[in-house]
C-alpha cells in the first residue's frame, strides 16, 4: 500500500524561510530510516506558491484559466510530501507519527493519503521505466 505523507505549508514555508538545521537534520534521520527499512518511495519538498501556478476550471465549455502564486488559502498549500510503501494503514500511521514536525517549533500540519492502487503498467512507475528503456532497446535493433 502506498501512502502519501503530505506536509502542509506555513507562513514560513511560503515565505521562502530556510528550516532550521535541527529540523533538516530531523527530517534527514527520518527519512533514512525510512529508506533502511525498505518504505521510502520518494520525498520532496516544493517551492512557495509564489513560483507556482494554478490552473482553473470554472464550468464546463470555458477556458480554464491559468493564475500566477502566491496563493493565500494557507491551509490548503502543500509544501512537500514523502511517499511511502507499507503493509497497512497502522504501519503509516507509525511512520506519519515518526516524522518530525514539519514546521520546526509551533503549529505544523501532515495529512496522510493512500494512493489508488489501480490495475495495470500506467500506475505503475517502475513499469513504466522498464517500458520506455524496452521501447528504446526495440527502436536501436531495428535500426541495426
């Protein structure tokens, strides 16, 4: 089962402030267990939605719209997220629960999703290399 741990920004997030080394070396150890364990699928962090984009759709026949950041919804902005693979939604839980305060000191938000998990080579990344480096391979045979 793949989850998603989805860190919330904060206004310090948004405002392009550096966490502290104490935080990035929290997150590190964090994130190394999770990759000796065998969990740890992908981290990232994002850029303040002031370098970002949104997309909008209002009703159906229009344009959607394109809006340059910053956002001001706060609590609905995203500042990185950790992907993970695990047995059950308790093992998440356990990890979700290991990770260090995002925000450093004070209020800090993560939310926990599962991904889909639907059948077949298009959700599956992996494949989807393999896929592409097999496709490449045929291409140069057939031009041999």
């Amino acid at each position: 089962m793949r989850y998603m741990l989805i860190v919330k920004a904060t206004k310090y997030s948004e405002a392009g402030v550096r966490p502290s080394d104490e935080l990035i070396a929290s997150m590190s150890a964090f994130n190394e267990a999770l990759a000796s364990a065998g969990k740890l699928l992908a981290v990232e962090g994002l850029q303040p939605s002031a370098s970002g984009l949104r997309i909008s759709y209002a009703e159906h026949g229009e344009l959607p719209q394109v809006l340059a950041g910053p956002f001001e919804e706060l609590h609905e902005l995203i500042a990185g997220f950790t992907l993970i693979d695990v047995e059950s939604e308790e093992e998440a839980i356990r990890w979700a629960l290991r990770m260090p305060n995002p925000s450093g000191c004070g209020k800090g938000e993560i939310e926990l999703r599962l991904l889909r998990e639907e059948a077949g080579l298009l959700n599956n990344s992996k494949g989807l290399a393999l896929e592409a480096d097999l496709r490449d391979q045929l291409g140069m045979l057939k031009r041999s």
